[in-house]
C-alpha cells in the first residue's frame, strides 16, 4: 500500500503541533527532505545522521521521521558527509521529516511522557517553559530513590547518578535529550530529582551543592521514544510498515 508524502506530512504535523510549538532556531521542524511523493515504508531514528539515512536506504525506507534532523547550524557547504547523507536521500528517494521539542513535549506520544510510562507513572503536570510551552514533565513517584535508581539501570544500563538529594522522592522532572539546562532552577522550583539526558562536569557540584538527586541516562538513549511513537502512529493511519533505526551513539 502506498499514500503520499503530503497527506503522511500533513498528519504529522497536526499529531505533533507542530505550528504552535516553537523551537529552537536551527530545528527547522517539518519536512526537511523531499521525495517524489509516493511512500511505502516509514523508518524513525533519532538523528538524521549518515549511518541513519544509510540504514534507512538499506531498509528500503521511502520516509525517515528523525528527532534531530538535518539542519542544526548555519548553511555549511554540501561536501563530505552532508553531500553522501543528500546523495543517498536523491539516489533512493528518501524523504526526511523532523520533530524536535514536538517530540519531547508531546502529552501522548513525547519522549518525556513515554519515560514515565516506563518507569510506571502517568504525568501530573509540566514545568521549565520554552516560548510559553512547558517541555519537561513532573511524575509523582512517592517512592524511595534506591528504587527509582534501579528502575532508570533497567531502562538505561549507562545511567550516570548524582544522588545528593532526599532518599524519600515525592516527585520527579523528566527532560530528556539536552534537559540538563533544567539544573540551576530545579529547587527554585520546588523540584529535588531530575531525569535527563546529558549533562556537564559543573553539574556535579551544582548537584551537590543543592542537594539534588540527578540522573544522566543519555541524550541518545531517551530520545528514542518520540520518533518510535510517531512512526508507528502514521503507518497505522495510512496502512504502511514501519522500522526503527537504531545506531550505535553511546551518548
């Protein structure tokens, strides 16, 4: 069964917001890649990096639905890898649709939003705003840190903790990818824990300092949620397969 790039692209775009969310400058949401319009086979990875969009020619991928797309920092010249990445997009006809804080936020479907759901929670509410849209979710736990410790080693064999914060958890903020930005407010805010992504040598000492408990799973490793979800939802709506794209990042 085939269906056209625009209609797959206009369900996208409504399913994420993508309109009403602002993002980042460089994230360029949307269709960033186009094809000649017949798809067949959707693929998600995480980034929409050479081993990826190799991946996806290998996989006979007509559309490739990424968290982080193709375009990241000022117009740089097509030579080296971003040539071979444009090539091989031209040589199989792979288009490329990206979704960045969509993903994270989403209520439903969003890296955040499915971190909880793994971890055993629902949502109760949203905090650290960007441009007026909350992007890390809050998760009442009620639970003792040692548990939520080997709940996250489950989920994320690599996590990385600073645990300086109370053993008794009453809530956690989860703000995956680069959500460590979240650090320097969190007790302002009322929050003592959170689960993220990737963080800096400072935050130790932040962390410490503040008696935070903060938990490093991997930008990689929690944002292959969001792009799985939004795959499996557009190839159910329009009768189409899908396949995720795993790489090999360790980050």
């Amino acid at each position: 069964m085939e269906a056209s790039l625009s209609s797959i692209v206009r369900f996208c775009d409504a399913y994420v917001n993508r309109e009403a969310i602002a993002d980042y400058p460089a994230a360029h949401n949307g269709l960033q890649f186009e094809n000649s319009g017949k798809l067949g086979r959707i693929g998600a990875a995480v980034d929409a990096s050479l081993e990826s969009i190799q991946a996806a020619a290998k996989e006979a991928v007509d559309l490739l639905l990424v968290h982080h797309g193709l375009f990241w920092a000022p117009a740089d010249p097509v030579t080296g890898s971003r040539f071979q990445k444009y090539r091989l997009l031209l040589e199989r006809d792979i288009a490329v649709y990206g979704s960045h804080l969509p993903l994270d936020l989403h209520p439903e479907i969003g890296n955040n939003a499915s971190i909880a759901a793994r971890l055993g929670r629902k949502v109760s509410g949203w905090d650290f705003p960007h441009e007026g849209h909350p992007i890390a979710a809050v998760v009442d736990w009620g639970a003792s840190r040692t548990e939520l410790e080997g709940k996250l080693r489950g989920l994320f064999p690599q996590t990385l903790s600073l645990s300086f914060g109370p053993e008794a958890i009453d809530r956690i903020v989860i703000s995956s990818g680069g959500g460590s930005g979240a650090i320097p407010s969190l007790r302002e805010k009322g929050h003592h824990t959170l689960i993220t992504g990737e963080g800096h040598q400072h935050h130790y000492a932040l962390a410490q300092e503040e008696g935070l408990n903060v938990y490093f799973c991997g930008h990689y490793a929690t944002e292959v949620f969001g792009v799985q979800n939004l795959a499996r939802r557009a190839a159910e709506e329009f009768g189409l397969s899908y396949t995720f794209l795993p790489t090999s990042c360790p980050l």
